[in-house]
C-alpha cells in the first residue's frame, strides 16, 4: 500500500476513535479515557493488516461497535472498552488471559462470553450458531453487558450487510430475526430492535421492502396534514396546562406493516395505525410523573373521542422488559383513529435505551424494582440452559417463547399479581408459581369457575391451581404449554422417565435374548424396530420397558439368525441416542455439500426442480423469496424465506443455507390455495368459477364454499404457474361486488 493511502486510512481510524470517544465524553458516565484509549490502540494493533469484505480496514468495526453501545445503548467505559476487543481473542493469536493481565478481569469475561467457540453439545449434527449462542447466554446470565455488546456488534454487521453473499445475507439475517431483534425487544432496546428487524426484512424481500418504502414516500405528505391538523388543538391544551413537552410522530416500520399485512392478509391502503403521535413532557415532580401522565390523558379525551377497548396502561403496570407509557387511541376530526402514546422523559428514556437507560437514573446500576424483573428473567434463562436440549431447534425455540412481546397480568387467588405471556394457559401458570404444582396439575378454577389445563388466560383472570398427588407429567402437555419454563420442566420430567423405561426395556430384552439364546444383531434390532413401527432402537426399548409391547413369539422370529460378529449391545448402548445403522437418517451428504458453491445462488431451472424438493410447509411457487436447505439426507429443500421453518433454520443451521433464484418459464403446473371471503349473494359462486375458469383459463382442483349470515368464506385449489398468475387471478376476483378479500394461504 502506498504511503498516502495508508496516511489516508490512518486518519480515518482516528477520526473514527475520535467520534466515538466524543460520544463517551458527552455522557454522564466517569470519564476513563486513558483504559478506552489503551484497549483502542491494542485492538488497532491486534487486527493490523486485516480488512473486511469491504475492503476497510477491520479495526473500524470493533470502533463501529463501541459508538452503538456508548451512543445507542448508553454503556460506561468496560463495555467500551469490550466492544473495541470482542473480536482480537476469537481472530488473533490473543487469549483471554491475555485480555485479563492488560484490562482486568471483567473486561477479559465479557470478551470471552463474546467469543465464538467450536464443537459442542450437538455432536456431529452441531448447530454452531445455537452453541454460541448457548454460551453467549451462559455469560450474559452473569453479566447483562455480554448480550448488550452483541446486540451492538449485530446491528453494525446487519447495516454493512451488503458487503456479504447472498446465503450469508440470508443466514444473518434470519438469525437477527428469529433471535437478536427479540432480545432486543425483552430488553427494552426498542430502537435497535426496529432497524434490526427493518435491515433483516430488507435483504430477505427486497423487492417487497422497496414497495412499502415508496408508499410510505408516496403518503408522507398526506400523513403530515393529519399530523399538524390532529395535534394542533393538544398542543394549545398542554401549552394552556404548562406543560413542558415535544411532540413528535411515530411512523410504523416497513417491517411492522409487512407483518401486518401478512398476518391479517391486508393491502398497505388498508392499515390505518401507521402514523402515531408521541408525547414526551418533562415532570414538574419526578415523584408525580404517573399523575402527570393521567392529567393528559383527561386533557386529551376532553378534545377528541376516546376508543374504548383501546387504552393501555403500561404506567402502574410496567412491561416486562421496563416499558412506561400510557397509549390510548382518539377519532381525529377526519374519522380516522390515531393512536397517542403519552411518556415522561425517563420513560421514554428506558422505551429507547431499555436496561441501559437505568443507569442514567440511578447511580451504581437499576433502580431495585427493575433488578428483580430482570433477574426473575435471567433466573429463566439459566432455567432452559440447565436443561439440557439436545436439539439446535428445540433449544432456539425455548429460548424464543421465553422473549414474548405481549403480555398479561393474572391474580393468583391471594391477589397477588403475575406477568404471563399472552396466550398462556392454566398449566403455564400452574409452573411459574411451582415445578411441583404444575406436575401434579388437573386443572384450575378461573374467576370461580372449573376450567381444563388447555384453557387460555386472559388479562385480569384469578386463577387457583387445581392439584392430586396421583397426577402425573404426559406427552400430551407439551401441546398445552406455551411458555418456555413449562416446556423446559415438561420435557426434563419426560426424558427422566424416557431414562428409565428404556433402561428397563434395555434390561428385558437382554434377558429375553439370553434366555431364548438369542443374538441382538444390527439386522436383527431392525427387523424388531420394522415389526412395532418404530423409527429406532430407543423408542422400541422404551415401548418394551412401559409395558407396551410384549416379547413373545414374533419378537423371538425377529430376532432369529445368529451371524459369527460379536455381540452389538455395548456399542448400541454407547449413548443413549446411538440407533443401529440400518434404521437411523443418514448424515448429511458430503458429496452433495461439494456440488453445490454456497456463495452461488442456485438457479431454479423447469429441469432443475427435479433435483431439489419444495417444503411441505410453505409450499413455495416460482416468484415466491426463498432459500434452500441442505437436510440431513443431503437433499436441498427449498422454502419460502417467510417460512417460520425457514426462519428457525436460519437461526440454528445458517451454515446449510443456500441461496436460489427462480429462472422457470410457465411450463410447470403448482397447486395453491386461496381463500376468498366476501357478501353472500345469488350466483357469487358461478361469478367467482367464471372468472377462474373461463375468463383467465386456470384449472381448478377444489373448490369449497361455505356462507351464514349473509357472509360466504371458501378456499380454492388452483393450479397455476407462479405468482404472477396468483396476482393476476386475484386482481380480477377483486373486482367483483361481492368479493372483500382474496389472500394466498397455506393448506
């Protein structure tokens, strides 16, 4: 590299450290520049030499992190300070120790609850992203500063992106999804956790992000009207009441009204919460912030009509994750409802910052009411990682059910109040108050009446637990749980119990054998799993030692065929996973993992779709956003990248992602569904068969049409080329009088 332009990236780097630094020195935190500069300069020395896919020099991403977590999330010095090392023990020939004798050792456990790792508890079909992220929860137990970092280190990963191929895109960003941008909500970062859904939602549909950003452009104009028009008389009303306040407008995310539209099967035109107004006013009496919220709540509800169902107190009830804030929803002078979120500066302080913010209020750490939510939230955390998964997928899945974004609070029949997940059950609650209780549940007493495990809480439910001593944990209750520490005890009590009845099964078919002088070959286990119906050795051992299947006649016939190799039964029994070879899934194929470049997106070619298979569970269509999975037999499943598989593969196995492109020309038939909903009427189902069948020449393969009161709702099974045919077919049924939506579903 020539002089200049080393001089000229020299200063960058400096000018970089130095913004950061300026971002340090404007807080309220002590100022120990001298430990931040040391840890800047031995990073800077560290990563010399290195670039990223950018072409930058790798020092200004570790200087990246450091501005989010001082700037964006409001950390002191030994996080800074641990943002600018996070990377040198996991890139460089650096150790932990290392990082410890130079900066202490808080610094050093927090770089190493930073580091990625290899190997793990997964065995050969390790998920390294779930192993990390394992360890990364393990650490952050001890110190929430470790997940705080990561956060900061993702979102600067997710916004230079770019930089990346294309499965990479898809790996990252799937896992920011389905993991960080939750974390970051639980965690009250409620900022970062919008741009990292934002800048997820960006590289997985492109084409779709980019639509919603021009409507939003398009319709800016007519929401700033709205805005001034609405505000207008509540601004003369706190300036009458002398209150110190801004007032600002929230606009929906790109993501959030993606979402929308997805689960509620709506156009953009139809979302009508996408402005809503914000008000930020300064206590007169930090004590009396509560009843100043409540003084402009009444204000308000004086100037403009109030939705009844649509108020929310978050100020005496405080969400999990810190959040305050009074929302109610007014009809605007134009008819349209707009939501208006009343919040004291330190509210709004802790919506944006979440933990952080605490410190800003309170010398030392969190204010004690904070402390404890948090920690009853990390006391769960601990809860899942000492129980064991050994599933990627089940592990990822308990950790997510454990970050719920909407919450409900229920009375214990003392009154006492718990924050429960919406959606909860009886049994839910039955093991947050108790392992015991919920073991031993039958059923609950809700507001005084007899309801079953299965029923569904609601806000402000009292619910009493329902107990007997000869009650006992079944399979069947993993269906009726939703939260995480109700899964996590289910399953611990299921496997104990797995445990032992294989090991009697174990020992009975042992002793079968011995007795009738029998060998328990590999072909012959086989053919004894093939005869019950059973995948593998352990689910027959198990059925064997409850009593479910009996060894006689036919399982000694099964069993017959003595060959002249040893014994198998220690090497079957070396793990209690181990199956014998003849029954258990294949590993992945390595050949097929050499045929494919990852870094290549495969081309989905008419000749080519022989090759790959389409997901069952989101039956993707040519033009539809997906990926490809590379399975455990080495095939390549191609998903929707909206598939809520696709979004837990991505998080767990981002490794056997691959890109794919669709490159079909309509010489292919697939089937879809749509559901179709409008006014009843004389000949709607002739109009609808007309159009499909006559008009636009589409083959139907089910139709099912069912009305009552005056509404009809039905699905059709057509068979159509891509999507561009769907679009086609449900713009014209659209146009029809009776029809009020048209949506593509899943059967």
């Amino acid at each position: 590299m020539d002089i200049e332009k080393e001089q000229a990236e020299e200063r960058i780097i400096n000018e970089a450290f130095q913004g950061m630094l300026a971002t340090y020195l404007a807080s309220k935190h002590r100022k120990k520049v001298d430990i931040i500069t040391r840890a800047f300069n031995f990073a800077k020395h560290a990563h010399k030499g290195v670039r990223r896919n950018s072409g930058e020099p790798y020092i200004l991403h570790p200087i990246a992190v450091a501005r989010v977590v001082s700037e964006e999330i409001g950390l002191g010095s030994t996080s800074i300070c641990a943002a600018l090392l996070h990377d040198v023990v996991e890139d460089t020939e650096y150790t932990v120790e290392d990082i410890s004798n130079l900066f202490g050792p808080k610094i050093a456990q927090i770089v190493d609850g930073l580091t990625k790792i290899s190997g793990g508890i997964f065995g050969d079909k390790a998920s390294a992203q779930t192993e990390n992220f394992k360890k990364l929860l393990l650490t952050m137990s001890e110190d929430i500063r470790v997940i705080l970092i990561k956060i900061a280190d993702r979102l600067h990963n997710m916004r230079t992106l770019e930089h990346m191929a294309p499965n990479k895109q898809y790996k990252i960003a799937g896992e920011t999804l389905y993991i960080y941008a939750p974390i970051a909500h639980r965690l009250g970062l409620n900022k970062i956790k919008m741009e990292l859904e934002n800048l997820s939602f960006k590289y997985e549909h492109p084409e779709e992000y980019a639509v919603i950003e021009d409507k939003l452009a398009i319709t800016q104009a007519e929401r700033e009207k709205l805005f001034a028009d609405f505000t207008a008389p509540i601004k003369d009303k706190l300036k009458e009441m002398g209150v110190e306040y801004t007032l600002t407008g929230r606009i929906k995310s790109p993501y959030s009204i993606w979402k929308k539209m997805q689960n509620k099967h709506l156009t953009f035109d139809e979302i009508f919460d996408i402005l809503a107004v914000r008000i930020i006013f300064e206590p007169k009496n930090p004590k009396e912030e509560a009843n100043e919220c409540f003084n402009i709540y009444i204000a308000l509800s004086q100037i403009y009509r109030t939705h009844p169902d649509r108020f929310r107190d978050w100020v005496n009830q405080p969400k999990t994750n810190g959040y305050q804030a009074l929302h109610m929803t007014l009809m605007s002078n134009h008819g349209e409802w707009v939501e208006v979120q009343i919040r004291s500066r330190r509210m709004d302080d802790i919506a944006e910052q979440g933990v952080a913010a605490h410190w800003k209020y309170k010398e030392g750490g969190y204010a004690e009411e904070d402390e404890v939510d948090l920690n009853k939230w990390l006391y769960t955390i601990k809860e899942i990682l000492d129980d064991p998964q050994p599933d990627a997928m089940d592990f990822l899945d308990a950790i997510k059910l454990n970050l719920y974004a909407s919450e409900i609070f229920v009375f214990t029949p003392k009154g006492e109040i718990k924050t429960m997940p919406q959606g909860c059950t009886a049994l839910d609650f039955a093991f947050s108050i108790h392992s015991v209780l919920g073991t031993h549940c039958i059923g609950a007493k809700v507001n005084h009446k007899l309801v079953p495990m299965s029923h569904v809480l609601k806000s402000g439910d009292q619910v009493e637990i329902l107990t007997s001593k000869s009650q006992n944990v079944k399979h069947e209750w993993l269906t009726m749980v939703t939260t995480a520490k109700a899964k996590s005890k289910i399953n611990g009590i299921l496997r104990r119990e797995d445990r032992a009845a294989r090991k009697e099964g174990e020992a009975l078919i042992t002793a079968f054998a011995e007795k009738e002088d029998l060998q328990l070959e590999v072909h012959n286990i086989a053919r004894l799993c093939r005869l019950h119906n059973f995948s593998d050795y352990d689910q027959l051992l198990m059925a064997i030692g409850r009593g479910m299947v009996a060894l006689g006649d036919a399982e000694r016939s099964a069993l017959k065929g003595v060959s002249n190799s040893t014994n198998i039964l220690e090497r079957l029994f070396r793990s209690n996973k181990s199956k014998p070879e003849d029954v258990t899934l294949p590993t992945p194929s390595a050949v097929a993992d050499q045929k494919i470049d990852k870094k290549r997106p495969l081309i989905l070619t008419d000749e080519a779709l022989q090759n790959y298979h389409m997901a069952d569970c989101c039956h993707p269509i040519p033009g539809d956003d997906v990926l490809g999975f590379i399975n455990d037999d080495g095939q390549i499943v191609i998903h929707q990248r909206k598939c809520p598989m696709a979004a837990k593969l991505k998080a767990a196995y981002g490794n056997r992602i691959v890109a794919a492109q669709w490159s079909t020309h309509k010489l292919m038939y697939f089937s879809v569904s749509l559901n179709i909903k409008g006014i009843d009427g004389v000949g709607v189902v002739n109009q609808i068969t007309n159009i499909i069948s006559q008009e636009l020449n589409v083959n139907m393969e089910r139709i099912l049409i069912e009305a009552y009161d005056g509404i009809f709702d039905g699905t059709i099974r057509l068979r159509v080329h891509d999507v561009d045919d769907i679009k086609v077919i449900c713009d014209n049924l659209k146009k029809l009088n009776n029809i009020r939506s048209v949506v593509r579903v899943d059967e």
